[in-house]
C-alpha cells in the first residue's frame, strides 16, 4: 500500500493545481463586445484629446496693417498680442509700441529695425514671408510661442464698425490735429473730436485709431486698445450679431493669417470661452523705453534690457502685469 501511494504522488504533476470541486469555471465575454468596446474606447480617446487641445491657451499676434496699395508691402500700424486661457478664463492683451529698434527674425539677411518694418521686409525680401517674419520677430522679443497671426487691413475696420451702427467715444478735451492724413485720400485735412461723448462711423474711428499728433504713440496705443474694447462690447450683443454676415464678402482682401481652417476653429473657440470676462492688458511703460535716433534721422525707442521678456511673462499669467486695463464695455473714458 506505501508503494501503491508514492507512485501516485510521483505520476501527478507538480505544476498542476490541485483540484478543487468548487472551483469557478472561466468564463470569457461574447466577441461581439470586444469588437464593439474597440470604437467606443477610440472615440472616447479622441473626445480626449480634442478637450485636452481645445483647453490649451490661444495667445495670437493682431497687426493693424497701414496697407496703402494693394500690391506693396506694408508696415504693422498697430501691434497686438493676445492670449486666451481657457482653464482660467481670461483673455490678456499686450501693445508693443511700433518704433521699438529691435532685431528682426526670419528674414534671410540679418537687420535690426523698427518692430512695425518686420511685415514689410519679410515681403520685401521674399513675397509672403512679411507675416512669418513678424510672428518670428513679437515671439522671440517676448518670450513667448504665438499660434496664429491675423494681419487686419484698416478698410475691415471701418466696414466692421459701420456694420455694428457706430460706436461712441468719451473726450475729456477736445482734441484736433490741424494737418491730419488718414492715407485714404493722400492729402491731409484738420481732424477734430469735440469734449464729450462722440459717435463714431467706419471713417471717423478709422481716424481715431491714426491719430497720432495730439500726444505720442503711447496714447494712440490707449486709443487703439480703447476701440477694441468697445467693438468686442458691442459685438456681445444679439443686435450685432444679424449684421456680422454683411462682412463674409469683404474678409478674403481685408484679412491676411497664417492659420488654417482648423486653427481658426480653435481660436474662435477658445476666444469665446473667456470673451465675458473682456480683456485685461499689458503696455510697455514709457519709461522703460530710451528715444534714439538713426543717422537716417528717424526717431526709435531702445527697450530697456528684460522689459520685453517681462512683458511676455505679464503675458502668460507667470507674473504680475505692471499696467493693466480690463476692458469694462463702452462707457471706459479716455483721457486726451
């Protein structure tokens, strides 16, 4: 009988389990689950993605264009940086001052010159490079990546402003420029906007926007600024939103930009989640910057050394604005 239970303990196997009656048999699912549970676990990744990319901050480079014939190259009039943050819904706007002597990038020669030059000889040098050249330029001075840039032609101005019935704009003091040329004619004229509230049509907040005698640049920086968020206020409002497809037609020759359909979508997207709370801006302070003058005689502003990358982190939120204005709707007051 000990032979008879050593030999059985030997035959069995050492790796099998042992046997137990209780034991629950495995079941598998049906195949037709697995194979439906392959799209949904697809669909759901890419509705992840989709969130994760449309949550990450827009920031995009807005250039006023002072265009004077449609075949030529022209100069950035206006300046803007503007980066909207979904996860804290907020939109900031930093005004680089145009006559800044800085570095130009993306050119194939190397030169330094005036911020606002940096569309013009990106297409003097090679035809439709001007606004690679200006994205490449705004986002090395600052520090910081631009996604998309949108070059407005001021014609688009004046018919957007025209499409949303005016806007009104409040002077402390009157304010006149007696030789005043708004390039639209070539020949100049005496521009004035008396005290108080002033309705502005396309043509005269085209004017009011090149303004430029009665103080400095800085203040037609305000002024640009002002306007800006005047019209986003106003296009806030359901009224507005019937005459926006007039400017459909008009948008292929007074728009340029580097984005695609896609990038678009998400811009607009993302801008539009934060547009409630307006827009807190940024400027870089006059104070910060030298007056120069080149052996051409023109006048420039060297920027102190960091100012711009300073202002480039203000930008992002990794650090306090030093002058900001949160856009507040129409009735924000300028001081002329």
């Amino acid at each position: 009988m000990t032979s008879d239970i050593s030999i059985s303990a030997a035959g069995r196997s050492p790796s099998a389990p042992p046997s137990s009656g209780n034991a629950a048999p495995r079941v598998h699912p049906p195949y037709w689950i697995a194979v439906a549970l392959i799209p949904v676990l697809t669909i759901t990744l890419l509705l992840g993605m989709l969130f994760s990319y449309l949550s990450q901050p827009v920031t995009l480079l807005l250039l006023g264009s002072d265009r004077r014939s449609v075949e030529g190259p022209s100069r950035s009039d206006s300046i803007f940086v503007l980066r909207a943050d979904p996860r804290q819904g907020t939109i900031r706007g930093l005004c680089l001052p145009r006559d800044i002597y800085v570095p130009l990038q993306g050119l194939p020669v190397r030169r330094t010159a005036k911020l606002n030059a940096a569309l013009f000889y990106g297409d003097y040098y090679a035809d439709s490079q001007g606004i690679p050249a200006a994205r490449e330029t705004v986002s090395n001075l600052i520090d910081v990546p631009v996604n998309g840039t949108v070059v407005v032609h001021f014609g688009l101005l004046e018919k957007l402003v025209d499409s949303i019935g005016g806007v009104e704009i409040y002077f402390e003091d009157p304010v006149m420029d007696p030789q005043f040329n708004c390039m639209l004619g070539g020949r100049s004229y005496a521009l004035r906007f008396e005290a108080g509230w002033n309705y502005l049509n396309g043509r005269r907040a085209l004017e009011y926007v090149r303004l430029r005698k009665p103080d400095t640049d800085f203040g037609r920086m305000k002024r640009n600024r002002h306007l800006l968020n005047v019209i986003i206020a106003r296009l806030k409002t359901p009224s507005s939103w019937m005459t926006l497809p007039k400017l459909a037609p008009h948008l292929p020759a007074e728009i340029d930009t580097d984005m695609g359909l896609l990038a678009w979508l998400r811009t607009a997207w993302v801008f539009g989640r934060c547009a409630s709370n307006g827009i807190a801006w940024d400027s870089i302070d006059k104070n910060d910057l030298l007056p120069g003058k080149l052996a051409t005689g023109a006048q420039v502003l060297l920027p102190e050394p960091g100012v711009l990358k300073e202002a480039g982190r203000a930008l992002t939120g990794s650090q306090t604005m030093h002058l900001a204005e949160v856009g507040r709707g129409m009735r924000d007051t300028v001081s002329q």
